[in-house]
DNA sequence: ACGCTACATGTTGTCGGTAACATTCTCGGA
DNA sequence: TCCGAGAATGTTACCGACAACATGTAGCGT
C-alpha cells in the first residue's frame, strides 16, 4: 500500500486489489473500479482516516493547511460517502419509508412525489412499500420489512385504521411513524381540509340557491374519507342546509357512478358533493345516463383538483389540495421527530375551491 | 454488556435514548429494546456466531442437532438479520432504486406500484428517485444519490434520452440499469406497444370508416412517445390512410386540450390518435368547445386505459396498457441481472384495444 | 528552559454481518 | 490403539464508517 502519494493519479491500479468482476474495464478515466474510501483519501491527504472523518463531519479543530490538504484529496478520489457502513454505526439509516395503498391513486402519488422530493433535499431516499391495507399479512410483512432495512422512519401516505394499529404496536426500531391524511385515529390533527374548504364550497352552493345536498364519501376505514365526511356534515347542518344522503364508494370513478346509479333514478338532491375528484367524474357520467343535465339539473363537486379535473366534461368544480406540500410537510415533521427537535407541527394545508362549469344555479 | 444470557427481554431501556416523544412506554413484553443479532441467537444457540451465520445461508453441513438448537434460539430472540451489515460486507443491497419523472402520471406510478410488488417478493424495497428528467445538475444529483445508496441495481420508470445518458456514463457502482418504456435508446426491445396495439386501433377506425387521423403525441424526448409515434406511423401507412398531422404535447390533458385549438378551427381529421388517455381528455374537451361533436363528427382515441377513461363523457376508446405487468417485469429483468442469471429477456406486452363511446363511424 | 494544558491528530474498538483460515471432532483403516 | 482425512465448528479478519481513548505538539506562564 501507500503507494503514490500524489493526487493518486497514476495508472488506475485498483484500490483494494478488489475488482473481481468487472471485465476489467480498460482504465478508462472516470470509471474507477470501486469508490474511494476515507482511508483512500486519508492516504493520499497524508493524514489518518479519523482526520478526514472529521473533516467531513465538519469539525472545527482542523488546522487549515490539514483542511486544505483533505480538501483535495476528498476532490482527487471522488469520495462519496458510503451510507450503508454510515448507518451501521450510528444506527441511523437515510431512508424513511413510504406505505401507501395504491400510489396509482392521484392523493397518495403526488404526496409520495412531494415527499420524495423533501427526502432528497434532506439527503434522504423514500422506499416506496405498497401493500393492501387491509390484508392483515401483508401489514405484518411489510412491518417485519421496515425493521429490516432499518428504516429512520415511516410514513404512511394513506392510511387505514387496521394500518395504523399495526404499527402503533409495534414500535420497535421504527423511531418515528407518521400517518398523512389521519388525525382521529393518530390523535394529532393533520386534516389537508382546512375549516375554509369544505364551507367555502358549501357557500358556493347555497350561493347558486342550492338547498339539498347528497354526499357521496370514501370508504369508511380512511381518516381522509371520514375527515370529508364531517367536514361536510358540519358545513351542511350550520347553514341550515339538507343532506338527503351519504353513500360510500371506494374513492374510483367506477364507484361514484355506482353511488349515483344506486339512487335508482331517485336522485333529490340538486347538489352532489363527492369527496374526491374521481367519483365526481363517475357521477356526472351517472346523472347524465339518468338524463340529468350537469350543471343544469344537478351541480357536482369534487375534491383534490387533479389535473384532469379542469378537463373534464363539464370541468369539474373542486377543491384543490395541495398534496406535494402535504407530502413535504409530513417529512419535514418526520425528520424533525428523528432528530429529536420539536416537531414543527404539522401544517393544516389550506384546500382552495375551484369554481368551473360543473357547478351552476340550482334548477327551479 | 452480555447481561442476561436468557431471551434478552430485560427491562426495555430505549434503544439510542430516542423515543423522544413517546412516554418512556413501560418495559411491555414483546418490544425488545434492541433487534437480535446472530451473536445473540449464537450464545442462547450455545455455539458460534458463524454456525448461525452457516444455518442461515442454509448450508448443509450441520449436525441435526445443532441445526435443531440453532433452529429454536432463532426463534427465541425472534432474529431478523440486519440487512444494513449484511449489505457492508457482500457490497450488495436490497434496493433498487426507480427513477421517474412525475409519479403522478398514471403510467409511471402503475409501473412503480407494480415494480414496488415484484421487489417485495424477492426481498427487495424500492426506492423512489423523482427528478426532472430534463434538468443536467439534477439528473447529476440523482446519479450521485443512487451511488451512495449502493442500490441494487436501478430502474428508470419513465426515460427521457437526457436521462438514460447519464447513467450510460456513469455505471460505477450501479450493476444495473434498465430503462422501462425505452427501446431505440437503450437498444434492447422493450415497448410495450406490441404489433397488435396500434395496427388493431387503426384498423378499427379505418373500419368505421375514418380515413384522415390526427396524432397527438408525446413529447418526443420520451422514448415512449418516440415508438407511439412511429406504431402510429406505420399503422397509417401500411393501411394507405392519411395523417394529416402530428402534434406533440407533454402527456398533460391541458396539452391534448392546446394542441386541438392551435390547429386554429380547421380540424381535418376525423379521427384523433392521442398518445395517452389523458391527452384525449383534453382533445375532446377543445373539439366540443370547437362546436364538434365525439364521435358525431370527430372519434377520439387514447392510450393506456387509465381507470377514469371509462367514465370520460363520453367514455374513451382507447388501448389498455398493463403497467402492473410491466413494472413486475422490468424487476424480475433486473435482479435476474443483477444475480448474473441470463436475462429473461423483457416480454413485449400486448395491449388490448377497449372500444367505447369515444369512437363512432366518420362522418359523410 | 520546564512543565502543564489545550489543541491537533493518530490508534484501536465497534456496529452486524460474511469470508477465510484454524481448530476440533469423528470415524475408518492400518 | 493410533493416524489421517474430511466433516463440523470455532477464530480472526474485514467491509467503511464513527466513537472513545491515546498520543503528540504547540503555546503559555513562571
């Protein structure tokens, strides 16, 4: 060993005699065999490897021509930091995890995305764990896999009441659990539906003189749906309005057609309130096979605002949630409980009504 | 150390002090302080750490006895291996990592959900990467994290050419790379576009008497939309029909929705080819708004099937793509490549023409 | 000039596994 | 009864980082 001292340079000769593999890949420049270690960069810095370890770590007690020196030999080799043997040591992984049901769902997709996002700037990766939140193994699966890869922490992004339970019992190695999108059932309020949204969008009803409302909900084991559905409830009763119903469906499109269809022909609201953008969609294609004409005989509101929603036949009238920011937020909260800080409480994400053509004056 | 030589289920004192927030949660049973290792199971086991070690990669060498001994502590201290140590010392992970562009979009974040499944299968997780596809220095950032995170191997759910360069450069570390949706870029075959999709779209069309088609296609830094274009091309031609043109947009419903207005009225097709579903969406929305009537005066068609598409008014001709299979697919590729086994080559998958109200006969 | 104390840096141990090498055990054959 | 070979098992080294402790060096007062 200790062979150039210089800015090790020389004909790339593999570090540890390692490279069994490889085809030995002509030394071609760039492409090193294997990355660089500390004590790669210590033996060409001419220091210990605990010298460069603090260097890295930013310690302050470095005399500046040993800084310097570590410095270059950091750049010459290309060190990149080796997270595994990191977290090893300290126990503490980079990676949080991301149990989500469906990220095929809009919700769950873009606070994955959003969460991804914050994760990274945090230098941090978000493993992607899909499961059936109500398949009792395949919870416990995906437990014992968290434990595993040593996660610093979970996030659930849509969560369901069997889920939470599950780990709720089993905090053991996972530091932190955090469910987005759940507040009854974690106890902390975490609601992306601010006190504005769902009044505001009852407001814009009763504005156009509608009197009669039909909900038409998620599923009843999501906090998000049963969030939605008290939201409206409370919107409902304060302004002295009638709710003629609430049907649940599974968040689909299929399943707000089915909602409508459901009604047997009967539809006596004027107004149909779904809690997402999906079912939305899926209820107007319902009223108008009934021969109800959207927004002339019956108004249709959805929630979420994705980016079909403006698109839509009529455009659908929404609310827009900001999901990228939610999923944010609910890393920056996790990281900060990992690191132990006071956990910036977690933001109630204001949601903003979208007026377009679904909605319209109530019939006479 | 070493204090209780028994089951280790002494009084639960918190791992690495954390469990800030948590109230110090009583020395329950069943929530150890700190997992098992092989060295513990070894000494309840009353033999070495690497008999252990041996019984778990299943060797065959071991006395009946001893396997049977091995076998209970197992069990006793509930031992799940530390795959962060295991990942040091072989230098290979559990992770692969899956690049994308927007997880938002059907396509990509079916394909995650799909290759999330097939990864958990086989022991894997799957790290999520977003990124800008066509940003350098984030593409860079990307390269690097992967690098650090020694992953397995990685997937690019969604490439763009910019994208795939990178890693073209930069295999180090990174046993593998497999870009999902690419063909012409990465040289092997793997558009899941089969000859059948596109051919069996038009030739239903055409049978309805369509005989000029308009494409609405992807952007063309997307492989993906690169081989719509040409499936779409050769369709045409083949059939002696007529294209009277190709517009790009960036798979959003808003671009289907420009790319009809910016033919400024004069639409010349009676048959609109969108390249995705979503697209379409937005296509139809201009032609009404344009005083055309889907299908009266003008069919539209996407791709993908996305779920909504059934309940689009009206609901949407348009070919099904399986992108659960795809991702499925994309891993077994990869790991079979990564454990050295001869590729399974990637199966071409057939998408399957789904007709409905979107399409109708041309009008006279 | 001497010794003490901060400060700068080096050495060794550790995390939880795997790998290579070392040692013990067992049994058949001389 | 003893030897040697192979089987079963144990010991030590190592992956790449961090942490604790050890050592060396400079600066200061006296």
């Amino acid at each position: 060993m200790s062979g150039t001292l210089g800015a090790n340079a020389g004909p790339a000769q593999t570090p540890t005699g390692a490279a069994t593999k490889a085809p030995a890949r002509s030394p071609e420049p760039g492409v090193e065999a294997k990355p660089a270690t500390i004590y790669d960069v210590a033996r060409v810095a001419g220091v210990s490897h605990q010298t460069v370890s603090r260097f890295l770590k930013g310690y302050a007690g470095i005399r500046p021509e040993t800084r310097e020196r570590v410095a270059q030999a950091l750049d010459a080799v290309d060190y990149r930091p080796n997270l595994t043997a990191r977290s090893l040591t300290t126990g503490r992984s980079h990676r949080i995890g991301a149990l989500t049901h469906e990220i095929d769902q809009v919700g769950p997709s873009k606070i994955a995305q959003g969460a991804s996002a914050a994760a990274r700037e945090a230098g941090y990766l978000l493993d992607i764990i899909t499961l059936d939140m109500s398949n009792r193994s395949a919870i416990a699966n995906a437990v014992s896999l968290v434990q595993q890869h040593d996660l610093a922490g979970v996030l659930a992004l849509a969560s369901t009441d069997e889920m939470t339970r599950a780990f709720e019992k089993t905090r053991f190695r996972v530091p932190a659990f955090i469910a987005v999108e759940a507040d009854d059932v974690v106890g902390e309020h975490r609601s992306e539906l601010s006190s504005v949204g769902f009044p505001a969008l009852v407001d814009h009803l009763a504005g156009l003189g509608h009197r009669s409302f039909l909900h038409i909900a998620g599923p009843t084991t999501w906090s998000a749906a049963r969030n939605r559905v008290r939201a409206y409830e409370e919107a409902i009763e304060v302004r002295g309005l009638n709710s003629v119903g609430i049907v649940h469906g599974d968040w689909s499109a299929r399943s707000g057609y089915d909602a409508v269809k459901s009604l047997s022909g009967e539809v006596r609201a004027t107004a149909v309130v779904a809690a997402n953008d999906q079912m939305a969609l899926g209820a107007m294609l319902a009223l108008s096979q009934l021969g109800l004409q959207v927004p002339r005989d019956v108004s249709v509101t959805g929630v979420d605002d994705i980016p079909e929603a403006e698109f839509f036949a009529p455009p659908l009238t929404t609310l827009r949630v900001d999901f990228l920011a939610q999923g944010r937020a609910a890393v920056a909260e996790l990281l900060a409980r990992v690191n132990g800080e006071t956990a910036p409480s977690f933001p109630v994400l204001a949601s903003e009504l979208v007026v377009r053509a679904s909605t319209g004056p109530a019939p006479v």
